[in-house]
C-alpha cells in the first residue's frame, strides 16, 4: 500500500488503445492539455473529494463545512496563488502521518462522480480532440489520484496533479515533486511527458495562474476565464470559450 501514492499511472490510456502502458507517450501527434477545476468541472475537485471522505468518517463536520466555504469561494472567483498555496499547506497538515491507503481508495473511486459532473461543452471539447487522435492530459493542482481518476473517467491519456509524499503507507505531509501550480504545472508536465513540445499543444484553462501553460502551448485557449485571464487573452489574441 505504501506505494500507491508514488507510482506513475501509466495505465491511464484511451478507451480502446491497442498499446499497453508506457513510461513515456509518443508525442508525434498533437497533444491537448486540460486543467480540470472550472475548466473541465464547474467547480472544484476537492469539494467533491471532501464531501465523499465525509460520508466515509475521514473529515469530520466542522473541517467540511471549511472546504465548503473554500469552494464557494473558488466558484465564484477562481483562486490564485497565495490562496492555493495556503489551501495545499492546510491539506499537508491535515493528511500529515495518516495511512494513505483509505484516503486513496476514496480519490479513485470518485471517476464516474466527476466525468458527471464535468460540463457538457468542455467535455465534447476533450472528446473532440480524442476523435482527432491528439494525446489529451489532464493537469490540475488537485491530488494525483483523484486527477488520475478524473482522466480514466473522461478519456484522457494521462493525469498530472500534485503528488504528495508517502512512507511506510503514510503521508509525511511533504510534497514529492512540484505543486502542480502556475510553474509548477509545466514543470509537472515535463516530469510525466518526457520530451513533449508544448509549443505545438493546444492549452486550455480559465486561470490567469495557468499563464505559464498557455504561454508554453502553441494553440492557448481560456475557458470560463477569470477576470485578469479575460483580459490577458484578449491582449494576447487568443480565443475565450464559455461554457
């Protein structure tokens, strides 16, 4: 069990792929990544994460009644950096020397509950690109497992989210590797793809903390953005979707 946080999920392939799991992906076709909260979601992830480790008697009333109240907020506003690094530090505290294993079980069990809850529009965006034959990501700066279990869910190839630390089948309340987060995304990126050129991705997100991701792909789109990413596309020239 101690493993499970720190494996790569390389079998997060497409419905129907004749290959089996591999280390890298071939990058020769084009390659789409999507963030998943607001962009693909009309919320957040770990709001659904949290209602589900309340119904199983892992958080207790008081604790989700703050996550409630963090995506609210995110809802309506997004979030930017300073608050997303608070709200990792506070998730680092709380799963700090917890065994990891039942914390896991309920992230990969959550895949149907999100790809439900994902918006139509973005979904048929995704779906789009797959037809095409394009390798599709899902970054987020939500937990690697439930990332992963999004990405089953909807299709895409692979997932990349934050990874937190586990030793002897529980969490050290450290991060292993970079919060999946402005930077950090596209370093995270890097890690899990290898070699990819991003100058020939297609990028979509609806945060102005995603502006290095966008910044990176050839073909950047802000989806639902936030009010500095609206003006940072129209700046910039690139296409706004709303969902």
């Amino acid at each position: 069990m101690s493993t499970r946080a720190n494996v790569v999920r390389d079998d997060v392939t497409a419905p129907g792929s004749p290959e089996g799991p591999t280390r890298r992906p071939d990058h020769h076709g084009r390659l789409a990544v999507f963030d998943l909260d607001r962009t693909l979601l009309p919320g957040s992830s770990l709001g659904l994460f949290g209602r589900a480790l309340h119904r199983a008697g892992m958080v207790g009333s008081r604790r989700m009644a703050g996550y409630l109240a963090r995506e609210a907020m995110f809802v309506r506003r997004g979030q930017g950096t300073s608050a997303a690094h608070r709200l990792l530090a506070a998730l680092l505290a709380d799963v700090a020397d917890r065994e990891a294993g039942p914390l896991l079980d309920v992230a990969e069990g959550l895949g149907d509950d999100l790809a439900r809850t994902a918006r139509p529009g973005a979904r048929w965006l995704l779906d789009r690109h797959l037809a095409a034959g394009d390798f599709c990501v899902i970054a987020s700066a939500s937990p690697q497992p439930l990332v992963e279990a999004a990405a089953r869910a909807l299709g895409a190839q692979r997932a990349v989210g934050t990874r937190a630390e586990v030793c002897n089948g529980r969490f050290t309340g450290r991060l292993e590797g970079p919060f999946c987060h402005g930077r950090g995304k596209v370093a995270r990126l890097r890690v899990e793809l290898g070699p990819a050129d991003l100058s020939r991705a297609s990028a979509y997100s609806d945060s102005m903390s995603d502006l290095p991701l966008l910044s990176a792909a050839g073909r950047p789109v802000a989806v639902n953005p936030d009010r500095r990413l609206r003006r940072e596309a129209r700046t910039q020239g690139w296409p706004v979707l709303t969902f």
